[in-house]
C-alpha cells in the first residue's frame, strides 16, 4: 500500500532534510507530553481571552449599573401624578454600559487579580489571539506529522516557541493597523475588538505570510537592502503561481544492489523524493514500499526485453522527474539460461 499523500501545507517535502540534532524520531511518550503542553496552553489562552473579553462577558463579571438619583425619586413619590398625555411618549432608552477605566479583573476565583487600563485590555486581547492562532497551527501540525510517522525532535522547538512569536508578530501588526488606520486621538470605544481578535489569529495562524506582508510594508518604507553572501530569503510565490504548479527537482545518486532479479528489493538513494512517488525500471513501475526524502525501497518489476541494463526513472507526484542512465541490470533468470544452454548443443 502506497503511503499517504501530503494534504497538510508546511515545509517543501522536496528537499532533503539535513542531518543535525533533532533527526531522530520522538517516542510516543513524548508526543502524548507536547500535546498536553498545547492544550492546556490553549486553555488557558481562552480563559484570559474570556476574562478580559468587554462586556457582557460570560466570565462572571459584574456588569456596571445606572446610577439613580435618590432625591429625583423622593421627590416623584410626594408629587401627584401629571394627567396621562394625549400622545404616545417614547421608550425610555436603557443606560450605555461603560467598563472603568481602569478596573481590577480577578482570575482563578480571586487567587489572583490585575489592574487594567482599557488600552492595555485590547493589547492583551491581541496578544492572546495571536497566540490562539499559533497555537492551533501547531495543534495541527502536531497530528498531522504524527499521523504520518514524520515526527522528530527539532518540531519540539517549533511548537514551544511559535505562540511567543505569534503573540509578539500580532502585537507589530496591531501596532501598524492601530497608527496607520486610526486617529491618535481614538478610544478604546472607537475601536471594535473583534476585528483586532480576529487580524491577530489569523497572524498567528498564518505567521510566514503575515511576515512577508510586514516585509512588503517595510520594503515601501525604508531602502531594500542588497543580497549578502550565502542569502536565502524567505520570498512569496508570484501571484501567477501556486503551490501546485511548482514542480520539485529529485536527483539519483546511487541503486544499491545494482543488478538483480524480479523481485528483489533495491534502494534508489538521492534527494528531493516525496510520498506518491513512482519508480520505473526500463519505463516498468516498480512496487514502492517505503519512501522518505532521501531513499526509496521498491521491487523490481519483471522486464520485458530479458537481461541487460536499463533507466532507472522516478517521478514525485507533482511531477518532478529523474534519471539514472542504465542505472539497474537486470540478470538472466534460470530459465533463461537454460534455454541458451539447450540451443548450444543442438547447434
């Protein structure tokens, strides 16, 4: 059975992954602690998003109610009442609720509590949205990589770290969409906290794309800078393009077991090799049993022209092709020789 295709989008799979520290596999142990670490950060990044969400708010807070004057009251108890007027008179409008600025907010049943101005409530709310968004980035990637078999040490890292940088990247964004949209003399009551919530998670969610965007601002602003030595820059594909349409670049170094039969097992050795990949002995696919990005096992079909030399040919599901020019020889099968030892004596 061929292994799953990739659905989920994340690193290039055509490039080979380089040795280093953090290659080897993480144990299951291991994986069931990350995903605890993730959700209960997630838990309590909604419990925050909770307490500090303005009013109503199902966080149990008390809601600030009209002040009424006492002695307007006693007054209107000793005067008679006015005779009912001949027309309908307006409903009364119910008092705007305003949050105190700034206000205490208890967590955790009172154990612990904050002073907060209402401009350091939004700046929370963007905080933690941004870190919500990475969060469930990295909840994702966490089953999809262990649902594949790919999980590996170095996304320990990625996942500790990435709601840091998403909180801190919506922060910059807040930060250019609060100066550059908006009045300096803008209140908290002008700004509407559900579109900086929801900028800020889709920030931490898609954090390599909101980078770019920040460096298309930054590029209109100040001077680009030229390449250094050894760059590699992050660049967004051009809009013509998708993912889809780029084609990946496998190469062949080597087949171990060179030469062989039907049904031997050789490793094709090289770069760039994706699940879905299809290997061809002399244009005959062969049966692919286990592929990573540098090698694939498969068995060798049977060849149609006999013994000899042939292509050996691999083509990644995006298209992506390579060949080794006679790579793989195929041996004569018994029968074969046989066949040539008989027609030798009746010759």
């Amino acid at each position: 059975m061929p292994p799953p295709s990739k659905t989920d989008p994340g690193p290039d799979d055509s490039v080979s992954t380089p040795d280093g520290p953090g290659e080897g596999p993480m144990s299951p142990n291991w994986i069931v602690l990350v995903a605890v670490y993730l959700v209960f950060t997630s838990g309590l990044v909604l419990y925050g998003l909770i307490k500090l969400w303005p009013y109503p708010t199902p966080s149990g807070e008390t809601k600030v109610e009209a002040k009424v004057d006492t002695n307007a009251a006693a007054q209107s108890a000793v005067t008679p009442a006015a005779p009912a007027a001949t027309s309908p008179q307006p409903a009364p409008t119910a008092p705007k609720k305003e949050l105190p600025d700034p206000e205490t907010i208890y967590f955790f049943s009172g154990r612990l509590s904050a002073v907060i101005y209402l401009e350091t409530r939004l700046l929370l709310l963007v905080m933690l949205s941004g870190a919500l968004g990475s969060l469930m980035h990295s909840l994702r990637s966490l089953y999809w990589y262990t649902g594949n078999r790919m999980m590996v040490w170095s996304w320990v890292g990625f996942y500790v770290l990435l709601p840091v940088t998403g909180a801190m990247l919506a922060v910059i964004f807040y930060f250019v969409v609060r100066g550059g949209f908006f009045s300096p003399q803008a209140s908290f009551d002008q700004t509407s906290p559900f579109g900086f919530a929801a900028l800020s998670a889709l920030v931490g969610l898609f954090s390599p794309q909101a980078t770019l965007k920040l460096k298309e601002i930054a590029e209109t602003i100040f001077t680009k800078p030229g390449a250094g030595t050894d760059t590699k820059p992050q660049e967004a594909l051009p809009k013509s393009t998708d993912t889809a349409s780029v084609q990946s670049t496998p190469t062949i170094s080597s087949v171990t077991n060179s030469s062989g039969s039907t049904g031997d097992s050789v490793k094709v050795a090289g770069t760039g090799f994706a699940s879905g990949v299809i290997v061809k002995f002399g244009g005959l696919p062969g049966n692919v049993t286990a592929v990573t990005d540098t090698s694939i096992d498969v068995v060798i079909p049977a060849p149609t022209a006999g013994a000899g030399p042939v292509d050996v040919e691999i083509t990644n599901a995006d298209g992506g092709k390579a060949t080794l020019s006679q790579g793989f020889t195929y041996l004569a099968e018994e029968g074969e020789e046989g066949e040539e030892g008989e027609g030798g004596g009746a010759g």
